[in-house]
C-alpha cells in the first residue's frame, strides 16, 4: 500500500524505483495503513532545516532547527495536525527561541521534557528551559507553552554534529568535528564533565545506552567507539571499552554474502597471520571515511538497550566484491561485531532514530499468533531478535526513508524516497509513533502518519519493566560467570608456571646446606638477590661437633653431623686443588682453613 509518491509498504526493497511505487499507488488500503506528506511550508523561510525532534510528553509538539533568511540559527515549536483532522496547514506555529547567530545543525529535548538543547556552528550549546507547560497540543497553541533561554554550554572549538541527553536527563553529550565529543551535567553548568577523545577525525554522531553504561560515538575514522565511566559521574574518568572498525568477510554459504539476507555473521577467530597486508585483505571496514559528504551519522540505541544502530555503514562480501552502503546493527553483547546489514540503496544512511513506544507483536508478522505454520521442508524464517514484543526504527539515508521493526527485519516495513530535491538531513518520531518527521536541506519536512493498528499496541509497562528486570539478572550472571572464565584464563600460566618450578625443584639435587640452619647466613649479592654463606668454626678434636652446634643455636642438632662432614670433605677437596697440599695437622686447625676455602669459593 502506498499513501504518497514514492512510497512503498511491506516487503518492498530499497532498490525497488520509481516504477514500483507507481504500480502499488493504486492500491485503496494504502491510506488506511500510512499517509506521507510533504507540506508546502516555509518553515525557515526558505532556508535549510537540519533536525527536528518531538517533545516526550506531548505528542504533536516538535522542534525544528536550521538556518534563518537573515543567516542566524533559528529554533522553532511547531503542532502537528493530523491528515484527516480537517486543519488548513498541516502544522501549527507555537514559538521561535532566538539566541543562535549561527547555523542550528542539532537539537533535542531532554527525556524529562523540561529542557531543551540546540547547537551548530558556532561550538556551543544553548540550553532552553521550559517556563510554562501546557498539557496538550490544543493548550501550547493557546500560549500556554512558553520556553525560554537558561544559559550557553562551551565545550568546543568547531562544528557541534550531534546531541545526546541521558536517560535521567542529568548528562547531555556532544559531537563536534573537533574529534571530541564532551559530556556535560546540567546541575554543574559551568564547566564540562568530560572531554572525551580517541578519535582521529571528525566525530559526526553520539548516543547514549538507555541504560546509562555506554556512551556510543561515531566518527569518520570509520570507527565506532563504546565510552564507559568508571564512577558512572562521567567526571574526565572516561575510557573507550570497545571500538568496531573491521570485520572478517563472510564465510561462503553462510548466506550473509547476500546483501538483505541479514544472517547473523560472526568473524572467525583471530588471524594468524603476521603481515598486515594479507590481514588487511581478508577483513573489510565497516563505516565510511571522510570521503563521502554526509557530515551527519546519528546513531540510535534501542529502547530497551540491547543493541545500538549505526548508519554510515559499509558491506563487502569478499576482497573483489564492490562496497555497499549499509546501516550496521551492533548487539551489546559483542559491539565489536556487526549482528546485522540493513541494505541502504545508492546513498549512505546519515540517521536513526527509536519509536519511544515498545508494541505489542503482529500478530500477522512473523512470530505472531496469526503467522501461518511453516510447511514441512520450508526454509525457517528468522526474526534475528527473540524479542516478546516489537521495537520500531527509522533510517534516513541521503534520498529515502525506511522503517524496520525486530519482529521481521529481512525488509522494511515502509520505504519512502523521491519526495526532496536535496538530501535528507534528521529524524524524528512522537512518542506513541503516531508522526516521524524527516527534514531536508531544501527548507522542507516530510510528515509520515502511521495508522494505530499498522503499529498494533503498545505494550504495558509491567510487562516490559518484568521483562527488562529477568534480563538484566541473566546478563550480570552470565557476566559474572564469563568474569570468573576470564580470571581462571588469566591465573592458568602462572599455575602452571608454578607446577614446573615444584618438578624443577624435586629434580634437583639436595644442597649440602639447609636453609635453616643457624651457622648460614644470608647476605646480599648487590643485584637484588641473596648469597649463602657458611660460618666457618672450630671442632675441637674429639669430635664434639654436634655439641657445638647445639649450644650455637639452643637446639639438638644430631641430623648436623652428616651435614658438617660432608661439607669438611667437599671443601678439603676445594682446598687441595687449590694449593696443591694436602698436610696433616691439628683437626681445628685444617677444618678452620677448609671454612676459609669454601667461602672463598
């Protein structure tokens, strides 16, 4: 079905044309399911707009962003009204919050829906707060939604890219093509929290884990970097814990050699190989370099926070193969690792963006309680995420928009291009999913409006809340158990380091000496170790050895003798090949000139 030109619903693929949409725009059910519009509306006066964003309580409140015919940055509060409500303009002006001299290219709304952050070319962040709050759209075009400006956020020295609020909307992130992105907390206004770095280049996109772990950055390094706060307060104690660059290709039969077929793929084990170019040939980069002009790679978490998606992605299925643009999805389990290639047409993707709602299942979906069972012999279709409910996404490439949901990702749920001139620059969803708003750079926005039973439900919040609750008390045992894995993996050389130094020593011969022995005394050797050496004393003669050494140490020593008289011996031996004589004289007299000798050597 099909609510405007070039509009596609269902299994639809990115490549499918002009010729495609205009065979299933004839279709009546179209409508019902999706309407796509794209309103003649100078919403900046002609100039670019470069993002948007929907307020988390009201459901028809947006922002825009962009520039102003004067060339200041320009924010302004727009109400969405429905299709088929009857209203003469498809959107409603409300405010315009002026305090940008330059360019907006950013700006969202805090998850409280209290504040308000742009930014753009000027490097820094301006923060709006909301003085009055109307409850529904009808009471903000009334007046009764005023917001004004708090206070500005420097932290950069070029271009902001992109913002991030946390989830207790404490923190606020931002990406700059100064190849940092900065973490600020909104209590500590006046100086930032973080400074993070790593990247090479321009860092283009940052989003924050629901779970508030991971800070996600994107940069045109071609890498994808997972921050992490040792003190979760994200006070400079910052450190990169994973980054995703490359990637092995796919194995043959593995049916992820196909763009769309979306299998899951994992690298084989590290390579062997040493040298770097036969490494380099068997792996491919996963994102773009600075190459491309899409100065925008907005990442996206997933609500529930166990994957993250990435766009400005990159597919090769062998060293011979031509690239292709892809959007990447990375699991929080393994982020170094691609789960899944979402095939993205001849552009990049530059974008995307959740629905806040989590749905109930299709029940005509795969998965769902009216899916057909799978005849016998029938190839088993995967759902990649075994999920008891339904996440929706958005991605914008340059030219098009396409939805997926994790129920059936092999293809998306709607496919919209041809409605701009210029390419696509933002997304946004309302929170019940209701509106997804895209932005272009030729001064105009396309509204798409889902019918509620095209989403189907949302879910309930105990459901969801229980859900989320066993799985994250899986996931910490299972860490902790892999934590237990490692450290055994890391104390294994030293127990068997330990084992070999217990059979060296059995082997060894006995020395002549014990260690405790009270006429041994141990000096240093001047390099950090200990030397032994005996004490030499005279036996009178008689042989009362034994005696002696008693009385020197307080002790009976009778296991001393064998041990005196071997070392007698081995030392007259030393002593005669040393001098050359071998005289006999009083007893005292020779074992005191054998101690001399043994020390000696």
């Amino acid at each position: 079905g099909v609510g405007g030109k070039g509009v596609e619903l269902g299994a639809a693929a990115a490549g499918g044309g002009a010729a495609r949409a205009a065979e299933v725009e004839e279709a009546p059910k179209a409508a019902a399911k999706v309407s796509v519009r794209t309103p003649q509306i100078h919403w900046h006066g002609k100039s670019p707009v470069f993002t948007v964003d929907f307020h988390p309580l009201i459901t028809s409140l947006c922002a825009t962003g962009g520039n102003e015919p004067d060339g200041s940055g320009g924010v302004k509060l727009w109400v969405v009204n429905p299709a088929e409500g009857g209203a003469v303009s498809a959107v409603s002006y409300v405010q315009d919050l002026v305090g940008h001299e330059k360019t907006v290219n950013c700006l969202r709304f805090s998850p409280a829906g209290d504040m308000l952050a742009s930014a753009g070319v000027e490097g820094v962040i301006v923060l709006w707060r909301r003085t009055a709050a109307a409850s529904t759209a009808e009471e903000a075009l009334e007046g009764k939604e005023k917001w004004e400006y708090q206070t500005m956020l420097r932290a950069h020295t070029l271009d902001v890219c992109d913002l991030a609020w946390s989830y207790c909307s404490q923190f606020i992130a931002s990406a700059s093509v100064d190849n940092t992105a900065s973490v600020f907390s909104v209590n500590r206004q006046e100086k930032t929290q973080a400074c993070i770095r790593g990247h090479d280049h321009f860092v283009l996109g940052v989003a924050w884990d629901p779970q508030e772990e991971y800070l996600l950055t994107v940069s045109s390094d071609r890498s994808v970097r997972f921050h992490s706060s040792a003190s979760c307060k994200w006070k400079n104690d910052s450190r990169s814990m994973h980054v995703a660059t490359r990637m092995e290709f796919p194995t043959k039969g593995s049916g992820a050699e196909k763009v769309g077929q979306l299998s899951c793929v994992r690298p084989v084990s590290a390579l062997a190989e040493t040298d770097v170019e036969k490494v380099r040939n068997r792996n491919f980069a996963l994102f773009l370099d600075d190459s491309v002009a899409a100065h925008r790679r907005r990442p996206a978490w997933s609500p529930d926070g166990l994957f993250a998606v990435v766009p400005g992605g990159l597919y090769q299925a062998s060293a011979t193969a031509p690239p292709v643009y892809v959007t990447h999805v990375l699991l929080r389990r393994s982020p170094k690792e691609s789960f899944a290639f979402l095939p993205c047409g001849k552009e990049p993707s530059i974008a995307v963006r959740f629905c806040p709602t989590i749905f109930k299942l299709h029940p005509d979906r795969p998965g769902g309680s009216n899916a057909a069972t799978p005849v016998k012999g029938a190839p088993v279709v995967q759902t990649h995420f075994n999920l008891p409910y339904r996440l929706v996404f958005a991605v914008a490439t340059q030219d098009s928009v396409l939805v997926y949901d994790t129920q059936d990702m092999k293809a998306p749920l709607l496919y919209v291009t041809a409605v701009h001139f210029t390419p696509l620059t933002d997304l946004a969803w309302s929170k019940d999913g209701t509106y997804l708003i895209a932005t272009s750079s030729d001064g105009y926005c396309t509204i798409i409006e889902f019918n509620p039973s095209e989403l189907t439900e949302p879910l309930e919040p105990e459901i969801i809340e229980a859900h989320t609750k066993n799985y994250w008390a899986k996931r910490k045992a299972e860490e902790a158990v892999e934590e237990q894995a490692e450290e055994a993996a890391a104390a294994e050389p030293h127990a068997v380091q330990a084992v070999l130094d217990a059979k060296a020593k059995a082997a060894a011969p006995p020395k002549p000496v014990a260690k405790d022995d009270p006429n041994v005394e141990e000096v240093g050797t001047g390099r950090g170790g200990r030397k032994r050496r005996i004490i030499p004393m005279v036996v009178k003669e008689g042989g009362d050895a034994p005696a002696a050494m008693a009385g020197a140490s307080g002790k009976a020593a009778p296991d001393t003798v064998a041990v005196e008289e071997a070392v007698v011996e081995e030392g007259a031996q030393q002593a005669d090949a040393a001098t050359g004589e071998a005289k006999e004289g009083d007893a005292g007299a020779a074992v005191a000139g054998v101690g001399e000798a043994g020390a000696g050597a």
